[in-house]
C-alpha cells in the first residue's frame, strides 16, 4: 500500500524479477518481526530483573536507547544510535520523495499536462521542502501528545487510514462489477463505520483493519451492482481477465 515500497517492485526488469522480489519480501519479514518482537520480550525480562536501572515514568518508545546508552559500551552504543538515525532518515526521504512524486505526476502533470520538466522539478523541489518543513510541525507536535507506544499508535492510524485503501484494491482485483462510484460510498462508509468503531465501542484496534476492508468491500461491491455504469474494459486487470491482458508470445 506504501507507493515507496512498491516502486522497488515496479524496477525490475521483468515481471518474473518483481514475483521474486515480493516472495523474497515476504519470508524475510516473517524473521525480522520475530527479532523485533523477540528484542521487546528480551528488554522486558532484562527490567523485570534490573527495575531500580528503569525510570518509571519513561515511555515505552524510550526504553530501547536507554539500554543502548546505559548498558552497551562505549562504541557499539554510538554505531546502534547512528544507525537508528540512518533508518530514520531513509525512511523519511523515501516518503517525501514518494509523496511529491505522487502530487506531481498524478495532480500537477494531470492539470497541466503541457508544462515542461523543468517547471516539474522545481515544483517538485519545492513540494519536498514544504512537506519536509509539515512533517517535522506534526513530529514536534505528537511530542507534545501523551501515546502509551508509538508503535501502536501507528497501527491504529495505519487500520483506520488504511483499510479503506486495501478494500478498494480487493474491489478492483477480485470483482468485475466494481466500479468507481460503488467503490467511493464504500471507502467513505468504511471510514464513518471505523470511527464508530473507535469511538463508542472497545474492540481492540487490532480488528480495525478486518473491519475496515470488509466493510468497504462489502458495500462497495453491493453499490456498484445497484447504482448503473459504463461498460468498461478490464483486460489485464482482474484475477478473472488476468490472462486477456497479458501481452501474446
């Protein structure tokens, strides 16, 4: 769902290079959540048996470079630090860059579709700026904000921002009666029933995700076979016409 993450996809060479990329993707995840979570399980046993070296009132989100700095020697703690910085960066640039390209290409090129590459990277220098300048104001203000876990705080954003996003993608690939009009009423029915959710009711936000694409799903197919459409060609872009748009040998 992330258009940084996708694009490492969309650059190779071939389509057999992008199947091996996404499996290789997958079972490398599989054992980097494992040492992730296993590094957690790890620090909470270490303060179950060193309490007085934790200050209570810490965050949970703290309690890792605290351990690098307390506990690690000099060195090794400095190159952990750095490198915690060095994936931050990568992530943030890779995010500003996907997110210009997106504006650019998708909403600028669109409207203006005589303008020439020049004024498009200009525009686009200047778009990085200015969301880099937005996304440091909302880093300094979640600073601000009292969150239990960063982490989960993002897993909450990502079911209720999210799932929407991954419902339209089901309607497109797994239906041919989905068409653009069912498929908006059921994102914006998927976003009012997931802020229900949230509000009035206290499942986990775990479920947001499930709750969100079914629902998006489920009435964006209904609404698109009720409400009319244009015939329109789907060659290619479902699991059902898959073969119909492959290029012939």
């Amino acid at each position: 769902m992330l258009e940084f993450s996708d694009r490492h996809y969309l650059t190779t060479a071939n389509e057999k290079l992008a199947a091996r990329s996404v499996w290789t993707n997958a079972v490398l995840t599989i054992p980097g959540s494992l040492l992730f979570f296993c590094l957690g399980t790890a620090l909470f046993v270490f303060y179950q048996q060193h309490a007085s070296a934790l200050e209570p009132s810490l965050s949970t989100d703290a309690i890792f470079p605290l351990f690098i700095i307390q506990q690690l020697p000099q060195g090794v703690s400095g190159l952990l630090i750095a490198g915690i910085f060095a994936a931050a960066m990568s992530s943030l640039d890779s995010s500003l860059n996907s997110a210009v390209a997106a504006l650019v290409c998708d909403f600028y090129k669109r409207f203006k579709p005589r303008s020439t590459a020049s004024i498009r990277l200009r525009l686009a220098k200047w778009l990085t700026v200015g969301l880099g300048f937005l996304a440091t104001a909302i880093g300094l203000l979640m600073a601000t904000i009292e969150i239990a876990s960063l982490f989960d705080f993002f897993l909450e954003l990502l079911g209720l921002l999210g799932s929407s996003l991954a419902g339209l993608f089901a309607l497109g690939i797994f239906t041919r009666r989905a068409h653009g009009t069912g498929a908006l009423i059921g994102a914006c029915t998927s976003a009012i029933v997931l802020y229900l959710v949230s509000a009035f009711t206290a499942i986990h936000f775990f479920l947001y995700a499930s709750i969100g694409i079914l629902t998006c799903f489920v009435v964006g197919y209904i609404m698109s076979n009720i409400l009319p459409s244009r015939h329109i060609q789907l060659s290619g872009l479902t699991i059902y016409t898959l073969e119909s748009g492959l290029p012939k040998q």
